[in-house]
C-alpha cells in the first residue's frame, strides 16, 4: 500500500514538473514573463496592461507616467496630454514640430520608446515629434486626437497613419470593452459626432474558479482560449458595431483634413502601414479610401509597394520587420522612408541612419 501511494505521489510529481518546463517554454519562447490573470487583463482595456486611462472624448488615451509593467515588457512612458515619449533628446533641433497621429502602429506596440518610428523620425531629422498614437484607435478617434493635439502644439507638419482595420473601427461605437466615439452620416452626407454614449466601464462580473486559478497559466491561456475561446474568452474585449460605413466615413473624415491643411496652412501626410502580410489581403479596401484623397493637398505615403518588394527581394528581412507589430527594424525602415518623402517635397538635405 505504502508503495503505491509512494508512487502515485512521484506521478504527480512527475506530471507537475512538466507542466511547469512547458509552462517555462511556452514564456520563453513568447517573451512572455508577466505574471497575472490573462484572462483578467482582456476584461477591458483599462484593466488591461496596456497602460490606459478613461476619456470622456475619445474613449481611453494612454495614461501618464512610466509603465515598466506594460503588455510587451517594453519601456514605455507616458507624457503630458498621452504623448508617448522618444526616449531621450536627439541634439539640437531645428525650431519646426512634427505631429504622428494613429493607431497602436504609431504610439509603437512591443518596443521602446526609442525604438518606435517617431523617436527615430525624430533623431534623423532633428525635429521635433510629437507621438500621438494610441492603440486601438479608429480612424475616426485619431482624427478627433489630431484636431485637439495640433490645436494645442501647433505643428509644421502631420503624420496621418492608419492601417486597413483602422477603416471599420470607424463602425464601432464600443471596442475592447470601452465605449469610443463614432460619426454617423446627416441626409447631407456630413459627419455627426455621437459621443453621448461614452461612459467610464462598468466593473466586470468576476470569473468563475477555473479561470481564476487557470488563468495565470501562460501555457492554459493560449492552448484553452483557441480550443474553447467562447468560454474562456467570454466577457473579454467586448465590440459593438453600429453601422457598416466605414470607407464612407474615412473619406468624409480625409475630406475634413484637406479643409484643415488649407485653413491652416500646413503639410499632412497619409501613412498607410500594414501588419503582416496585410498589404496583400487589403489592397482593395486601401485603394477605395485613397481612391477619396486629394493628393494634390494631402501626399499619401503607402508602405504597400516598398513592402512587397522587400517581401520579393529579402524576405529574412522582410519578417524581421513583424512581430505583430512592427519591430525596432521595421521602424528604423519606416523612419527613413518618412524622412525620404518629407526631405524631398521640403527640399532638404536626406540625411539616412
């Protein structure tokens, strides 16, 4: 008897310990080594890692201060008005202000703060770069963010950045939990800004055992939200689509950008980035959008062609660009291909990495 309770004991010891070397691996090999509920932290966005604030106008906006505990274990910090920061001052600049506004592309998801494309921007063209970005922003949120951050910083010129998603965000009037603001179409086809809706987030029912204890597990997260995600998943990053406009409202909003840039007598630029692959799946969705941009007034900068013929020439470099989202290498490319097209419409000087 003693035997076998001896070697049921050595079982479960066994069992654990390799529980515990796949439960290692599976971090390692994601550079994951946060330790908290996964489950828990895709309730809303503000309880999230992300490090997210309420706001009453646009829903959530990156929250100040220095976030060492953040979704990527990156270093990020937060300035004044949600402004991410580059990470350190790059010589002496040259008296004019570049404005980047956009989605989880532009504020730098899973690098540093010296790592994301306006902190190289910045250091390469000796000018000063204002990041804007905020993850999970719509079209319609940056365009908002961009009115309220250039009214107050007064820019020289304004990145405009978006990818494909971006385009049906425009449709939601809650993502990832949290209400955000949305712009339905008058009779007349002009924009109406629905903002009423937008409240702070009610505290989530609290899970059930399984997933409180389970939750913790890296390895129990990835394997058990893709073989039941209706269970596991259920109540996490919520999304309530209103209406199916989306390409009509981004056209009516790069509309509202040209009377800007005329009004106020200033250079935007509209940067189409892509996860990966992306360029591919949606090409034609990007060209209806452009297809409604006065490239007279407003350049349009799409990463499209430059990342095909990466993908063609180099494709090893091609996919160290990626890791969800763009890396340090991919923003150092980016940069410099920003750089390239403001150099030549400014007639500068093209000074590269």
């Amino acid at each position: 008897m003693k035997n076998i309770f001896v070697n049921i004991f050595l079982s479960m010891l066994s069992l654990l310990f390799t529980v515990l070397i796949l439960e290692i691996g599976a971090r390692v090999y994601n550079s994951e080594y946060n330790f908290h509920n996964f489950v828990e932290t895709r309730r809303d966005l503000l309880r999230s890692a992300y490090p997210a604030e309420f706001d009453k106008q646009l829903g959530w906006v990156p929250k100040k201060g220095s976030h060492p505990r953040n979704a990527w274990n990156t270093k990020v910090t937060i300035l004044n008005d949600g402004i991410r920061s580059n990470g350190g001052v790059y010589g002496t600049r040259n008296g004019e202000t570049i404005l980047a506004v956009g989605d989880s592309f532009t504020f730098g998801d899973q690098v540093s703060d010296d790592e994301t494309w306006s902190a190289r921007l910045e250091e390469i063209s000796n000018t000063r770069v204002i990041n804007g970005g905020v993850f999970g922003y719509g079209v319609d949120q940056s365009f908002m963010r961009m009115k309220a951050l250039a009214s107050k910083y007064q820019p020289d010129t304004v990145i405009f950045s978006f990818i494909p998603g971006d385009i049906y965000r425009c449709e939601l009037s809650e993502r990832t939990s949290v209400k955000k603001p949305y712009f339905e179409l008058s009779e007349n086809g002009d924009l109406v800004l629905m903002k009423e809706h937008i409240s702070p987030p009610v505290a989530p029912g609290s899970l059930d055992i399984f997933r409180k204890v389970m939750g913790y597990s890296f390895l129990a997260h990835k394997l058990v939200s893709k073989a039941f995600s209706e269970y596991w998943l259920q109540g996490t990053f919520k999304a309530t689509r209103v209406h199916s406009k989306g390409v009509e409202i981004t056209c009516r909003i790069f509309e509202q950008l040209k009377r800007y840039v005329l009004k106020e007598n200033i250079t935007l630029y509209i940067l189409v980035q892509y996860p990966k692959d992306a360029f591919e799946k949606s090409a034609e969705l990007v060209d209806e959008v452009i297809a409604c941009i006065d490239q007279d007034v407003l350049e349009v900068v799409d990463l499209r062609a430059s990342l095909a013929e990466l993908k063609e020439d180099d494709v090893d470099r091609y996919e160290s660009f990626f890791d969800g989202h763009m890396t340090s290498e991919g923003n150092d490319f980016l940069s410099s291909l920003l750089w390239e097209t403001i150099s030549k419409r400014n007639g500068m000087p093209n000074k590269t990495m």
